[in-house]
C-alpha cells in the first residue's frame, strides 16, 4: 500500500479503533490505484466491512458507499463510536468559521462607511 515514485494513490486516514483492526499505524496510508474506484471498493479493498466505516468523507467533504475516489483524493474513514463526535466537531468548525467570514466581512463593510 505504499507510495511508488511517479505513482499517485488515494491518501487515506483511518480514525479509533480501525487502526488496530486493520493492523496499521498511526498517520495516513496510501492506496495505489488503477484509475477511479468507490468508497465501497476501496473499504473492500482494505477488507473493513461498511457497517464499521460509519462517517466516510472524501477531499473533506461526507461521502457515502457509491463516492467515486480518483488518485490523489484524501479519503478519511471513522468507525461508529467515533463518527458523531466528529461529525459535531466538523459542524461546528464550520459554523465557526462561516461567522468568522460573516462578522470579518460586516466589520470590513462598516469601516467603509
């Protein structure tokens, strides 16, 4: 599952418990792809059934089983009892930076004035 120079791979970060059941390390691995693949083949491919992959984002963003992975996507995987913590933790970065953007772009509106 290591990078080969001259070859990209999908990044993938697997969270908990998946780690040990999967036998890796800490960190990122990366998969070696022929070209486009799913969420589904690729949890296949690391031999994790779905029902442990409960919160699956893709480049950031939620993904789901049927999710096309390209080379060089990050693909982040989280077993259930880690899925809702960071799926909250997610949400509220967002919403915190979103009012960051809204309060930065309101003050920057009034000095105008």
């Amino acid at each position: 599952m290591k990078k080969e120079e001259g070859k990209e791979g999908i990044r993938i970060l697997v969270g908990g418990h998946l780690r040990e059941e999967l036998g890796l390390g800490e960190g990122e691995i990366v998969l070696e792809t022929q070209g486009q693949m799913t969420v589904a083949e690729l949890l296949e491919r690391l031999g994790l059934a779905q029902e442990r992959a409960k919160l699956v984002m893709v480049n950031g963003k939620g993904g789901s089983a049927s999710t096309a992975l390209n080379p060089g996507d990050r693909v982040a995987i989280f077993p259930p009892e880690l899925s809702f913590n960071t799926f909250v933790s997610l949400c509220f970065r967002k919403e915190r930076v979103e009012a960051r953007t809204t309060s930065h772009g309101h003050e920057r509106g009034t000095q105008g004035a």
